[in-house]
C-alpha cells in the first residue's frame, strides 16, 4: 500500500485529507508542522509527501530542500493558496512533482497524486542504475550516464534486440544531450511519450519539468488557456488564476502529443510563443521568458498536412530539428516475445500472480498477429491474459476473441511448397462461427476507417455512425486504445 504524509498546521483541512486518501486505500500520516513531519520521514518511508507551503515554523521551500536532499526517493505535492502560485511554480522548477491550490476538489487530487507515485515508482525502479553515476564529477563520465538511462527510464520504455529498436536507442542517445526540438512520428500505441520522457530523462533538463500534454483533448475554445494560462477575471468563468503548460514546464520540456489536431489559428499562437521565447498570459500584460525544450508527437504525416493547409509549414519547421520515427511492432518481430515476457512481469506485479510463460501455442499467435495496437495492444493483451490465467502458463484461452478468431483464420507462418516449387502459406480448415466472423468484420471496419482519418476518434466515430463514446469502448474492447 502506497504511503502518503500529510504536513498541514490547518487541521480539519489534514483530517479530510486523510479520510479521503484513506477511503482510495493510501497508508496515511499528518504532521501539523515541519519539525513533525521530518520526525515521520525518519521513521518511516513514504512514497509522497502533500506539504502546506505556508507552516508555523517553515515554508514549503525550506521542507522541500530537505526532503530532496536526505529522501530523494520521495515525491512531494505542494498545496497552496491562489497568492502562492508563482512561488509553487518555482518550487516543482525546484523538484516538487506539482502543486494543488486550495480549495481543495477531490477528483484533482486523487489524479494528481496517482501521477505522481506512478512517476516516482518509474524513477524508484530505476535508482539502482543510476546510483554508481550519480557522484560523478568528471565531465567526461557523463556519455557513460546518458548512454545506461534510456533503458531503464520507466516501466513504459522497453528496448528489444531487433535493428529498428536498435535504431531507434541509438536516436535516442544521440539527440537527448542537446537542446534540439524533436518531432517523434509513428502509429498509435507505439511509445512514443515514452521514447519523449526517455529524451528528456537523459537531457541536461532532467531535474527540471516534463510537462505532457494531449493536443487531441484540446476544444479550441479552451487551447490558448490551456497553453499559456489566463488571470483570474480575465473572461467568463476565469474563477482563478491558472498557470499554462509553457509556463509549468518553463527550464524543462514540453511534450504535446497529437500536435497535428491543433486548430490552424492556435497553431499561429504557439508559433509566436515558440519565435519569440516568451509568453503572456490570457488578461495579463507581463510576458514571461521562457527556457522550453519542445517535443512534439504526431500519428499523421504533417507533410500532408501543411500540403492540405492544415498545418502550418513554418511551425513544423521549428519543431522539425530533429525526427525521430517510431517502428511499428509488425517491423519488430524480434521483440515481440521479448516485450510480451516484460509485460508478463509488470503485470504479475500489479496483479500479485504468479504466471512464469507462454504457452507455445501463444507464442506463435504472437509472432503473426498484426498488432494493429501496437506495443499498447500487446500491454493490455498480456495484462488481460495474466488476469484470465489460472495456473502458470497463458494458453490460447486467456487470449482476446479478436486474436481466437484471428487465428482460426490465418495459417502459422510455416509455408507450404507446392509441386511446382512456389512457396504459399498454409491455411487451416477454418469451421463456419457466424460470431467470430462478425466480430472480424467489425475490427475490420473500424480499422479501415481510422486508417482513413489518421486515427482521429471525432471523425472515424462521424464515418461509422456512432458516438465518440462507443467507438472509444469497442477500441477498448479490442485493444486499439488504452
């Protein structure tokens, strides 16, 4: 069970803190001051740390340095008030994971602090690779370090033995030291925020923000807030000041995914801000420098996007510095088994089982499934599957009905000769299952038809008819989305 300490001199605002984290199943501890709540950190090791930045007898500033330096391991959320914004802000610039503004809502809560032991689960895992380099002084010992932290970056980043992983580690290293804006091109579901936090978890940025952000999510109405944040009055609605993603992720990296769905005016914005290194918030006339390395991901050719005037050609160019893409897993073969064994461990950890293989049967349907999901399908196939499983091997059983009925309809990969010498693949004695044939009609269909609008959910739901709603839970159903 996660552990979480709580250091608030408010009281009832800890006790709430504490039912409420209680009730999501954390271990909780209060403190009502920060001598009080170091007395906890040496008794006890927490996975995160939700510190007032205004205490009786400290700030967050000073419990932050702290923390950081004797508990490195430890994530800490800072909550504030409104007029404390700014001093967060440079907190998390600091090495704070975030910040929480009071009042405090419960759904804000909870998903930033599963964010923030997700990510400090990711860097807790690989400490021990990173350990013997960490006191390194010498200037020359650094390509060593930069070299040994893409593979062990987060549970999310996994490097296999084919050539185009091969490549595609080699990229990695490459551009990571330098401060080059990096545009990251490949299918849905092939890594691609991983291989972005892995840039940036190997850049001389590593110990400022990564900051993400879904460009697919954004309406245009709420965009230019989202990116560069609005005072408090400063339209309707505007009940608080709110800091923008460049400004959050300002000394760090900045990482928008689906970059090729921005509207072509928000694109114009994001240019100027990106030219001229500063930004405004929405109702403010202060420009704020700003020191941001861009990422940028797409699932689209943006070349056939600008030729189409749906994006701009100068602002691709200032992202273009350096490209990086993304092989799917059908050109991956050789890791296939390699990231599924991976998967297998990861998910008899969450699951607390105790599943040790695949059986052969699994192993050759995975060798020639299509893996349209790409690496995400095979995550959430193998998780599925390690769930089903009752004794310790996976067999066919425990496998998606897409993938049943995938191989009743398609030979294994050994080929047959014919008499005449040409080689043609084997093919099974498939019995009619009017079920399973409609369910690969279906996968099919919907295939097709993200193919056709690059994987946009809006308008491929628009083309089958049916609410983004349903097309989201029959991608789940099949492995296509997360």
């Amino acid at each position: 069970m996660n552990k979480i300490l709580i250091i608030d001199d408010e009281v009832n605002t800890a006790l709430l803190l504490s039912k409420f984290l209680t009730r999501n199943n954390f271990e909780v501890h209060t403190a009502s001051s920060g001598s009080i709540g170091l007395e906890h950190l040496k008794a006890n090791n927490y996975n995160l740390v939700l510190c007032d930045y205004r205490l009786e007898d400290t700030d967050g500033r000073e419990m932050l340095k702290i923390i950081k330096a004797q508990y490195p391991q430890t994530g800490v959320i800072i909550i504030t008030g409104y007029s404390d914004i700014k001093m967060a802000v440079e907190l998390i610039k600091m090495g704070a994971y975030d910040y929480i503004t009071k009042p405090l809502y419960p759904d804000e809560i909870l998903t930033t602090i599963n964010k923030a032991i997700e990510t400090h689960h990711a860097l807790t895992t690989s400490a021990d690779d990173e350990a013997p380099t960490a006191t390194a002084s010498g200037s020359n010992q650094k390509p060593a370090k930069e070299k040994s932290r893409p593979t062990t970056l987060s549970n999310e980043f996994v490097t296999g033995s084919s050539a185009a992983s091969k490549e595609l580690l080699r990229q990695i290293e490459l551009v990571a030291p330098t401060s080059y804006s990096v545009i990251i091109m490949g299918e849905s579901g092939t890594g691609k925020e991983s291989v972005a936090k892995s840039i940036h978890q190997n850049s001389p940025r590593r110990d400022q923000p990564f900051v993400a952000m879904d460009c697919g999510s954004l309406t245009k109405e709420l965009a230019q807030s989202e990116f560069f944040g609005h005072e408090k009055g400063s339209f309707t609605g505007a009940l608080y000041t709110k800091i923008g993603h460049f400004e959050m992720a300002n000394g760090g990296t900045l990482f928008l995914d689906e970059v090729g769905n921005l509207s072509y005016d928000i694109q114009a914005a994001l240019l100027r801000t990106v030219q001229e290194r500063k930004v405004k918030r929405i109702g403010s006339t202060k420009e704020i420098d700003l020191d941001v390395r861009i990422i940028v991901a797409t699932n689209e050719n943006l070349q056939d996007a600008i030729n189409k005037g749906r994006f701009r050609e100068d602002l691709y160019h200032r992202f273009n510095e350096f490209s990086i893409h993304m092989p799917p897993l059908r050109e991956r073969d050789n890791d296939v088994i390699q990231l599924a064994t991976h998967f297998l461990k990861s998910a008899n950890q969450e699951l607390n089982r105790n599943v040790v293989a695949f059986s052969p049967e699994v192993i050759e349907c995975f060798r020639h499934y299509r893996w349209q999901g790409n690496i995400r399908e095979l995550k959430n196939v193998v998780r599925r599957a390690t769930l089903l499983t009752e004794g310790d091997e996976v067999q066919m059983k425990a496998l998606p009905l897409e993938m049943l009925a995938f191989e009743k309809a398609y030979a294994h990969e050994a080929p047959l000769t014919t008499s005449n010498g040409s080689i043609t693949p084997a093919v099974k004695d498939v019995r009619p299952d009017l079920k399973n044939a409609a369910l690969e009609a279906e996968y099919e269909t919907i295939l097709q038809v993200l193919r056709q609008v690059n994987f946009n959910k809006t308008k491929a739901a628009e083309i089958l008819n049916i609410d983004r709603k349903t097309l989201y839970n029959k991608m789940k159903a099949i492995n296509l989305n997360k």
